[in-house]
C-alpha cells in the first residue's frame, strides 16, 4: 500500500507554474482507494488505530448535507498515515515546488456528502487560499495534495481552481473555506482575471495545487458521497513566522513558540523526502 511512484518532468512543472496547480496520472491503486475509503467510515465512527487522541474534539455536524473535515488523521487512521506521509509523494511535491525536502504540514479527511438533487449550498466550500489559514509559515511555498477516492467531476462537487492566481501573492481575508456564497466570494476576490476551471479526477489521481491557488467546490448533487485525502505540505526549512493570525500547528512546536522556530519535530511534522 502506498503511492505509485511517478517522475514529475519538465512539462509537469511548467503547468503547475503557470497555472497554480497540477493534476497527476493515477497514484493510489484500486486497493489502496478501498482501503481509504473503509477508513474514512472508521474515522467517522470514531474507531481509531493506535492509543491516541485525534488533534481536537469533532463531532458530525447536525446537518447531514454539510461537509465533514478532520485534520491530523494519520494521528488516528494507519491507512491515511501511510498514504500522507509516502516518500513519493513528497518527491513530487520537492519537484513542483523546486525545494530540497518536505515535511508534512497536516493532512485532511474530507466527506461531502451527496444531496440526490436536492438544492442546498451545505457542502460548498468557498473560495479561499490555503495559505489564508497558514500565515504562520514562513514561506508561501507549499502545496495541497487532494486525493480522490472516486471518479471526481462537477456533478459530485468536485474541486476548482482560478488560474494563476498563485500569482496573486497573500490575499487579506482568503480564510474563507466555510463560507458557502461562492457568489459573493467571487464579488470579493475577481480583482483581477477569473477563470474557473475544474478538476477532473479518477479515482486515484490527485491535484497538487499551491498555497496560494484560489480553489473552491460547489455542490455534490449525486446520491453518493464526495470522499477524499489530502495532504498539505511544506517545505523542510520552514518556520514560525510571527503574525496576528494563528494556526493549531503552533502549540506542537512547544508551549512558548518564539518567532523563528522551525516546525521540525518529526513526530508532529514527519520528513517525507530530502535530496541526497
């Protein structure tokens, strides 16, 4: 069980530069996406593998349309571990982010449930930069694995992406995952050229997509849930960088976390790939 290895090529690199994201060929065998796919339904079940606590309280949320997210699941799941923190995945990401090693930021276990028809925005999930939430990082430099558990289009709320708009920098107030009005998101961040455009994945195909990329998800309006992993990764050199906003990884890097600090325990922030 792992990911299937693949060289990232020239090309490869050339789109995620310009375009703020890459999708790969297939990486998880049909397997390995059964296996994902049962820990998923343990993880909500709250049936955990080791003797650990997951990294904060979660309950379902009280309407079963809206989308589900844990972080940290390779804390409480084998399967997820094994997946997230794969040497080859970060050798791809070293490779698209042109860097020397990787470590694992966190991971996240999404469910977005299908609504069968039903007209709802519970399961959107707004436009926003992952490093909206990320500011802590010294570096804008890190990437987003999204991995699909079943073929991934439009119909069942599958991921968008606003081209070049890594290019962007850090926009003030892209913390905006939760907010459903993908409309009005829209009114707020299309400063400058908007253009959608989705995410087609089979099942075991990935998108990596920067920090900085604008991505969103509408509904999922089959009958079957949306289920995916990610892994969101950094480069080995980052560090604590002081700012108003926070982040949960800070309180792993000690209790007193003082500015400059890297965020380099590998039993918090497990090494996937350095160069030799």
């Amino acid at each position: 069980m792992g990911v299937i290895p693949y060289q990232v090529t020239e090309e490869d690199k050339k789109v995620f530069n310009e375009t703020g994201y890459w999708i790969s060929p297939k990486l998880i065998d049909d397997d390995t996406i059964e296996r994902l796919r049962g820990a998923h339904d343990r993880i909500w079940n709250k049936k955990h593998d080791g003797r650990g606590l997951p990294f904060y309280h979660y309950s379902l949320p009280e309407n079963p349309l809206q989308i589900r997210k844990l972080d940290n699941g390779w804390w409480i799941n084998d399967e997820v571990r094994a997946v997230v923190t794969d040497r080859n995945l970060g050798h791809m990401a070293a490779d698209l982010l042109n860097e020397d090693s990787i470590r694992l930021w966190h991971d996240q276990v999404i469910y977005k449930p299908g609504t069968n028809g039903q007209e709802t925005n519970a399961g959107n999930v707004g436009w926003h930069q992952d490093y909206g939430y990320w500011r802590v990082s010294s570096t804008t430099n890190m990437v987003t694995v999204w991995i699909a558990l079943q073929d991934t289009d439009l119909s069942n709320g599958g991921m968008m992406t606003i081209l070049g708009s890594h290019k962007w920098g850090a926009v003030e107030g892209s913390d905006t995952f939760f907010e459903q009005d993908m409309s009005k998101l829209k009114e707020k961040f299309a400063t400058r050229d908007w253009v959608e455009e989705p995410c087609i994945l089979k099942a075991g195909q990935a998108s990596f997509h920067h920090a900085l990329t604008f991505h969103g998800s509408g509904p999922n309006t089959t009958a079957d849930p949306r289920l995916s992993i990610v892994a969101h990764l950094m480069p080995g050199h980052t560090y604590f960088r002081d700012v108003r906003q926070k982040h949960d990884n800070l309180r792993l890097i000690g209790a007193r976390p003082e500015p400059g600090m890297r965020f380099d325990r590998e039993e918090y922030f497990p090494t996937l790939f350095a160069r030799e």
